[in-house]
C-alpha cells in the first residue's frame, strides 16, 4: 500500500480558487414562472398551478413542496402535472411553496405561494379509564373500560381520549373519520400516558396481528401511547406493536413510544415488528404521517423495526427515534407480493427526514446467524423517495438503497444532507447484495457526510457499490475513513460505470492513515489512479475537510473556517439539494454550495 499525499488547508483552498469556474454554469437566460402565484385554501383541496419555461424549448419541470420533490402530506403534495393537494390536517394556518425546476437548468426554481388553513371541527369527546366501564356513556364522569369499545363506536369527527393506566387489550380501528366531519383522534388524555400492554395476549390466529391494528380505516390519528410487551413464540405468529393493512387515507401516528414487541423464536422463521404499514389493496394507503414516535427494544427477528411496505404512495417517516432493535431501523419495500399487483406493489412517493436511528445491529440475531447485516435506513425496491437530514450511528449498515428481487431496482431515491457515523459494515450501500438480486438504479447520494464507518474493518468501507448499480449520482458528499483507510468500495465489475462521482471531499483519520480505493474490483491506492478509473473527480479533492472537533466526547462535524469543502461543491439545483442543511439552515443561499451535510 502506498502512502497518500494529502492537500493541506491552504493548498486545498488554492485548488477551489483554481476550478471554480467548474461550479454549475450560469442559467440565467433561463427563468420559469408558476402561476397562479399565491392561493389561499382549505385542507385537503386540489389547486392546479402551471409552470412556464421562458429560455428553453424544453417545458418539461420537476415539481416541489419546500424543496421536497413531490412534497409529503404534512405539507401538501404535488404531482408530476402541478396538481397540488393540500394537507389533511395542518397545526394552525400555514403557507407552503410549490416550485418548479426547469429540467433544462437545474439551478432554476420558480414559486408559488399557498396559505393553508384549517376548518373548525367540532366533534364530540369521549374517554376511557381503567376504572370505567363500557356500558357508561363515555362522558368525562362515567367513562368506558375499554379502548375497543371506544374505537367500535366513536362517530367521525370524535376524539376518544384515554387516561393513564394499563389497558391490557389488542384494539382494532375499522372506523373511519372523513374531510367534512373531521378525524377520529384516538389519543392519551393531555398531561397522561395510557400505556396498551399485550402481556399474555395471543398473537390471534397465528398471523400477523398489531396491538393497535388499522384495517381500511381513512382520517385516524392515533397519537401518545405507550405500546409494549407483545411478543410470541411461534413461528406462525407475528406480533406488531401499530400496524396498518389493506388500504386508507390520512392517517396520523404521532408520538407513540413502541417497545419490547418481540418474537422468540430462534430460527429464521422469526418475526415481530414494531410499526408496520402494508399496503395489500387495489387502493393505496396514502397521505399517511409516521411523526415523532419512539421505536426501540425490539427483538424483530426476520423483520424490521419500522415498515412500510406495498401499495403505500404519499408517505412520510419524520422526527422518530428508532434504536436498539435487532434487525433495519426504517425499510420502504417494494415487489414483496403485498399488493394484488406488481404495478402497485411498491413504496413510493415517499419523504424519511429528521429521524435519529442508532444502535440498530444483527449480531445478536439468530434469523441472521448472528451476523451483522441491519440497515438503519433501507429503500428495498422503493421509488421516488427523498432520505434528508437523518442522523445513522452505530448501525451495521447506515444507509442503503438496494433491492432482494432479481430483475427489480430501488430507482429515483434521493438521499441527501445525512450524517451517517461508525456504522459496522458501511456507510452507504448501493447495488444488489449478490448477483441474482436487484439492484440500484437514478438514484443520487448528495451532500452527506460519512465518518469512520466499516468500524469492523471489513472491507466495505465508506460508501460500497454492489452489483446491479446503474444511473447513479455520487456528489458532493464528504468521506472520512477510520484506521482502515478505505474510502470506496466498488467491489464488482459487472458495471462499468455504475455512478458518476463528482465534487466528493475524501480524508482519512487524521492524514495518517494511507488511503485506498476499490474500483470495479481493483484496488487504488492513489487519488489520481481512482479518479482513471471511476471517470470521476475532476474536482474532487482528498484533504482535510476541517471539523470542528473530532474527539469522541465532543464530535463536531460542522467544517472550520478554512475548510476546502467551504464553497466548493456543485450546486445541482433545488430538486438534489433541498432547501435545507443538517441543522435546518439554507442550504443555497449565495449559489455555492459546501461538501458534506453542513452549509456554514
């Protein structure tokens, strides 16, 4: 192995000075205009807008809600035409952005603007208690026993408020609430904690059963409970802690802390899932929200930790807290047969943002013979969904965009502006596990930051490609290797150029360590033959991006001043890039853009 000569600061900043002519070219002969430029509306209304490409022949335009292509429920979402649906269900008035990016000029955006508000929903309140009784009437005073009952006969538009205590019960919502009336709120009384306990409860009928079930239910929110203790020991059975099947509409699960669901089976035959969403209908469950929910302590076996899974379209994964389980922390799925077709069955439109997963291993799993192999953010066979502003720690995988089925692809998955630390095997993955799978196809990996992942040296390094990787964009990103040194790890030749690598910030710990690269199978040990080989680089850079702190105590990765990723990244438009950093801050504000997840 050869030693790599690293840039200093000051060289670093002197090569930035010397390409930034290289930054996206100047766009402005082309504009875009959407019209109409402001609205004002109700909740879940429709609003057509139309953009129009002033410069160009090619009219054809990516469409956003604040910088999420596509948008997501909370914020409203748009189609691939301008047809702007309004949320279900916003917190107090709100005004969102619909933008359009003209495909010719990426770095091009127009806007409208659309002030949401929310009607006035009155419906009635109803509460449960441990010391209650179901044959009361629900009110306040004389309360019900049971969350099942009250889920059996709560009208649309009622909110079932249930009070602190152990409700030892398997409840199930086939109900449903609608746009005029409102929804069905089940919830924890305000200030309480009602606790759903399956201690002793049978996984029924030796399926896949939830503690809390959703089944063909539209406009349901379920929001502050604790959810624990299901568990089995069959094979045949399956024990979620919220599960969603069949098809619906706005639904909300917000706030929920899901622990201790657990199979014991010891074989690969094992399954339990903490929270799940099957899409297995003609009809899709759609405009669903998954916010600021804790997942934790699961032992899942074959499964996972948070799923969505099938003919699921218009979703969003935000805010939650999902660690310490034994097998992938969120998975979007596709081609699993769980929808009625193959056209349908495939998580899609979809938005994974500010979610913190870490301690998501494995090793102390038997369905995977004790073998580290858990993703903490899996897209398997999904599309057309954006991955931003995550934290991944000590996962065994941070990030992986792949699918199981031969022949079927992840495709258009945006993954962008995360910070994915000491994961056991890698980084980030791309491409199919083995050659007789799937793989990864249009997807674009920009703007992250990954530091001293492959922590057990395995040789995957920083970023991995595998097999049946095509169309791929790699850029802008920042790669920091532990002692190892491997940076990236295109370990098959099966494609010759599976991504495009542009603008990446490479270093490894402290400048000591001699760096390496594998590339369709051959191993580099210079920045000069990897850039040869991958057809990539030319404004790559391999120095010392500068963090704030690297100690372990005090880990910082925020770059100095003086950083070479200060400024230097290309800017690939709104539709790539987002509005937003790591911290929530601008991401584009003077039309250059930093390397890795932080813009200073």
């Amino acid at each position: 192995m050869h030693t790599m000569r690293r840039l200093t600061a000051n060289a670093a900043a002197a090569v930035i000075l010397s390409m930034m002519s290289g930054l996206a070219p100047a766009t402005a002969a082309v504009s875009v205009a959407v019209t109409p430029t402001a609205v004002t509306s109700g909740i879940n209304h429709n609003i057509q807008f139309t953009a129009t490409v002033s410069g160009s022949s090619d009219q054809n335009v990516t469409w956003l809600v604040n910088g999420v292509p596509g948008g997501a429920p909370s914020m409203g979402t748009v189609s691939a035409t301008g047809l702007y649906t309004t949320p279900g269900n916003t917190a107090a008035t709100v005004t969102v952005h619909v933008q359009a990016v003209p495909e010719a000029a990426p770095t091009v955006r127009g806007a409208a603007s659309v002030k949401v508000t929310m009607p006035t929903w009155s419906g009635p309140t109803y509460h449960v208690a441990t010391s209650g009784n179901d044959a009361s009437d629900g009110s306040s005073a004389t309360p019900w026993r049971t969350i099942q009952h009250a889920v059996a006969v709560v009208p649309a538009g009622g909110t079932v408020l249930v009070h602190a205590g152990v409700y030892n019960e398997v409840v199930t919502i086939t109900r449903s609430g609608n746009a005029t009336a409102g929804y069905i709120t089940i919830a924890s009384a305000p200030g309480e904690t009602a606790t759903l306990d399956g201690t002793g409860l049978p996984v029924g009928n030796g399926g896949q059963q939830g503690l809390f079930t959703l089944f063909n239910a539209n406009w349901v929110r379920v929001i502050g409970f604790e959810i624990r203790n299901f568990s089995t020991t069959k094979a045949t059975a399956v024990p979620v802690g919220i599960y969603l099947y069949g098809s619906g509409n706005h639904i909300e699960i917000r706030g929920n802390h899901v622990h201790d669901i657990v199979t014991h089976v010891q074989t690969s035959a094992g399954d339990a899932l903490g929270m799940a969403v099957y899409g297995s209908a003609t009809t899709p469950i759609s405009n669903l929200i998954i916010d600021g929910n804790e997942v934790d302590h699961l032992v899942t076996g074959y499964s996972e930790s948070l799923t969505v899974n099938g003919n699921v379209q218009h979703w969003q994964v935000t805010n939650n807290k999902v660690h310490d389980n034994n097998n992938i922390g969120i998975d979007a799925i596709g081609f699993e047969q769980t929808a009625p077709t193959v056209a349908l069955d495939q998580a899609r439109d979809g938005w994974i943002a500010d979610n913190m997963v870490y301690n998501i291993s494995s090793v102390t799993n038997p369905s995977y013979n004790f073998q580290p192999g858990a993703d903490g953010i899996y897209v398997d066979g999904g599309t057309r969904i954006t991955i931003e502003r995550n934290m991944v720690d000590h996962t065994d995988l941070g990030i992986e965009l792949a699918s199981e089925h031969s022949t079927r692809t992840t495709s258009l998955v945006t993954a962008r502006d995360n910070l994915v630390i000491f994961s056991y095997i890698t980084g980030i993955s791309i491409g199919g596990y083995a050659s007789g799978v799937g793989g990864t196809d249009h997807c674009t990996i920009a703007n992250n930051t990954l530091y001293e992942n492959d922590t057990s040296q395995s040789g995957s390094g920083e970023f991995q490609i595998q097999y049946h990787a095509t169309n791929n964009v790699f850029k802008n990103n920042i790669l920091y290797a532990n002692a190892q040194g491997l940076l990236v790890n295109s370990f098959v030749n099966s494609t010759v150029s599976p991504a495009a690598l542009e603008r990446n910030l490479y270093d490894t710990v402290n400048g000591a360590v001699p760096a390496q690269w594998v590339w369709n199978h051959k191993t580099l040990t210079t920045f000069a033959a990897f850039k040869t080989a991958s057809q990539g680089e030319a404004s790559g850079l391999f120095a010392n991006p500068l963090f704030t702190s690297t100690t372990t105590q005090n880990l910082d990765l925020h770059l100095a001043t003086g950083s070479p990723g200060i400024d230097s990244g290309v800017n690939l438009g709104l539709a790539v890039e987002g509005s937003y950093d790591f911290d929530g801050n601008p991401r584009i504000g003077n039309s250059r853009i930093d390397r890795g997840a932080y813009e200073r």
